[in-house]
C-alpha cells in the first residue's frame, strides 16, 4: 500500500499568540511519525498579529502552507480552503486554539487504518463555559444524532480525519463543517469516533456563544432536507398537498350532509371557508413540489451532478 500523506489544516481567526506553541507542538508529535505531511493555516481575515506571525512561520518551515483570506468568512468556509489547498491523502483539521491536543493525532489515523474513512474526535471532558457551551452542545448532539441517523456524541469537535476521496466533494456552507460525517455516512463511507483531550483556551478568546447551537439545529433541518428530499421534492410537497386536498374533500362532504340531513345552510359554519383553504394549499403545495422537481433538475444536470457514487470499478475503462 502506498504510503500515506497527512494535511494537518487548521483555520485561525486573531490567534497570534496560539500559532508558534501550536506549530512546536505539531512538530513534536508529527516528527516522531515518519509520514510526510504538511501544515495548512488559514488565516481567516485576524485584525490582530497573526498575519504577521504566520508569515514569519512560512519562511522558516517550509511545510507550512499559509492561506490568506480577502476577509473574516468564519470557521467553515476557512477549513473549506484549507481542504481545497490540501495535497495529502489524509485530511485532518483542527482548531488553532490549542484546544484541541495534537498528540490525539496517531489515534485518529491508528482508527483510519482500521479501515475507517472518517474519524471523529469527541471531546470527553469539554474544557468550554458549561452553561454557555457545554450544555447547549449536548443537546444538539442528541438531536443531531437522532434526526441525522449517524451517532455520534460529538460532531462539533474539530478534530477530525478524512480519507481524501470522502471530502473532496463535499461543499461546506454555514456552519456545516460538522456534518461532514453525516454526508459521509450518507454516501457510504465507514465512520467512527475516538475519545480527544480537550484544554481549556489560554490565549485569545472564543469567537461564540450559545447562539451557535441555533444556527447548528437551522443548518442541520437544511442538511437532512436536502438528503431526504433534494433528488424527490414532489414526495415531500406533493404528499403535503395531496393531504390537504383530501381533508378539503372531507370537509366538503361534511359541509353537503351538513347542508341535506340538518338542513344547515353552507354559510352556517366556516366549513366553506376551510373547505377554500385546504384545497388552495393542496394545489399550491403540488405546484410548488413540480417547480422544485424542475429546480433539482437544473441543479443535478448543469453541474453534471450524478444521482449516485461509484466506489471501485472493475474492467471499466475510465472516462477522464
Ligand atoms: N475561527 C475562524 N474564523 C472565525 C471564527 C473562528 O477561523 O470566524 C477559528 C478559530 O481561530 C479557532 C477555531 O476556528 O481556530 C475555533 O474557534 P473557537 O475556538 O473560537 O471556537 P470554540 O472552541 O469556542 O467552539
Ligand atoms: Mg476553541
């Protein structure tokens, strides 16, 4: 088996005095590996030194890859050009906090060779505020867990590997780094989790607060939407409408016994009404779930997208 590379990548934001303890740190753990590798830092638009820092960095380790963001795009879209500048074949990112321990390193790639495609850190003892953070977080992880189907304890931890092939399709928006191992699952890959030590942050501070695990459960309605529905609106809209069409029809034939057999007049009761109502939504909802049909459409065939991933060929001849 060829021999593997790692991309350690890791997205900083007004970091500057985390940068030189993490780089030793890194360099600590990953010397006594013997695996080639090299370090990605982004630098998501810091208004402090960490520009600066990073660029001294550059110039005396030259497996230190530096990204400079235009501005601050947040944690997600800096780890997504982290990903995009890597050139290993195993990607880890992580936070450039110090919170996360590089020493977790060889255990998230030992679970990789057992044949994992992705490993998931999970932070067992959570050094953050524990109302603030650590409550929230637990919540959403049962909920992630439980609308999403893949179990985990922990999908906020950055820590993180990545066979190369499972990420590289991936298109991270908002604050959807952390269901990367859900589309995984989704697309077939073997996903797992291993206990990280997490430290509390010494220097700088962290960028959130509780209104994260909103934007957490919001993002996460838009993955499982997509997943569930993307390639089939018209089950979701349609069924909607269907459903509504129908009780329309109830309640029309209750408003015809109403009217023959109690001699209630229609406008009597706010049955026509209802009746109206139901049957707009119900059609409306049938139309709406056609146009999105059309839109996924589009969205599949202008991005040549397929409907399906291949995961090994044999006696195929490649087309590129
Ligand atoms: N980060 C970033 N851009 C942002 C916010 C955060 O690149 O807009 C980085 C930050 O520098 C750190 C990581 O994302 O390396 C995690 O952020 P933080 O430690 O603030 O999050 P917490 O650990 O509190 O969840
Ligand atoms: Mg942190």
């Amino acid at each position: 088996m060829r021999e593997h590379s790692l991309s350690i990548i890791i997205p900083l934001y007004n970091e500057e005095d985390n940068i030189d303890p993490l780089h030793a740190r890194l360099e600590e753990v990953l010397g006594t590996m013997n695996t080639p590798y090299e370090i990605i830092m982004v630098d998501d638009g810091s208004r402090d030194g960490t520009a600066a820092r990073l660029r001294e960095l550059a110039q005396r380790d030259p497996r230190v890859k530096v990204i400079h963001l235009r501005r601050n795009f947040g944690q997600t879209p800096a780890m997504m050009a982290g990903i995009d500048a890597a050139e290993g074949d195993i990607l880890i990112p992580m936070d450039g906090d110090l919170q996360n321990d590089p020493a977790d390193i060889p255990r998230l790639l030992a679970k990789l060779a057992e044949g994992y495609d992705v490993v998931s850190g999970w932070r067992k003892d959570r050094q953050d505020h524990p109302l603030k953070r650590n409550l929230p977080s637990k919540v959403a992880n049962f909920v992630i867990s439980k609308i999403s189907g893949v179990h985990l304890h922990d999908y906020g931890c950055s820590l993180k590997a990545y066979r190369k092939q499972i990420i590289k399709d991936v298109k991270l928006y908002g604050e959807m780094h952390r269901f990367i191992p859900i589309y995984a699952t989704w697309q077939g890959a073997k996903v797992t989790e291993v206990g990280v030590t997490h430290h509390p942050r010494v220097h700088g501070v962290s960028k959130y607060g509780i209104d994260r695990t909103i934007k957490v459960i919001l993002d996460l309605i838009v993955v499982k939407f997509l997943d569930t529905f993307a390639q089939k609106p018209m089950h979701l809209f349609g069924g909607f409408g269907l459903v509504s069409v129908f009780i329309a029809f109830l309640m029309f034939l209750l408003m015809l016994y109403l009217k023959i057999f109690a001699d209630k007049s229609f406008i009597a009761t706010p049955l026509p009404l209802v009746v109206t109502l139901f049957f707009l939504m119900g059609f409306m909802s049938i139309f709406m779930g056609l146009i999105a049909e059309i839109l996924m459409r589009t969205y599949h065939e202008s991005q040549n997208k397929p409907t399906y991933i291949v995961d090994k060929t044999r006696n195929c001849r490649s087309k590129d």
